[in-house]
C-alpha cells in the first residue's frame, strides 16, 4: 500500500459557521480524522477570509513531497510561500 502524505483542510467549528485547520495528514485518513501535524488555520465566514500558516512547517511538508489539495494551494499561493520554498 502506498501512503501518500496530504496538507489540507480540518472541519472545526460549529453547524453553519465553519472554520477549518491547515493540516497534515495520511491520505487514507478521514475528512476530521487523526493528524500528523497541525500547521495552520483558515476561517472563510469572516471578509476577507482569515487564514494563518506556519511557514516553516509548511515548506518542511513540501520539501519532503507532501500534497496539498486546491485550496490548500491557493492560501499556500497567497501567503507566497512557493516563492520562499524555491530559494
């Protein structure tokens, strides 16, 4: 079996009022299942939407070959640290 490593989202909060964690996580692993590392949160209900990463966490996932879903992709986009991975 081959175990792919993930970064995506974590569903917390309550009915009609999502917030999300930036997570890492097996691919086998549930949707709000055990995680290997917390590296970050996203709430998309506030405007603009508020979201904070580890930086450094996040470049050490990504350097070892972890995947990160769409979004995931997109905040790592907006908080410009493709840019600082390829330095």
């Amino acid at each position: 079996m081959n175990v792919i490593v993930k970064i995506r989202l974590k569903r917390v909060g309550t009915t009609k009022r999502p917030r999300y964690r930036v997570v890492v996580v097996d691919s086998a692993a549930k949707r709000d299942g055990r995680v290997i590392e917390e590296i970050g949160s996203y709430d998309p209900t506030q405007q603009p939407a508020v979201f904070s990463l580890n930086e450094e966490s996040v470049i050490k996932w990504l350097k070892v070959g972890a995947q990160p879903t769409e979004t995931v992709k997109s905040l790592i986009t907006k908080a410009e640290l493709y840019q600082k991975l390829a330095q």
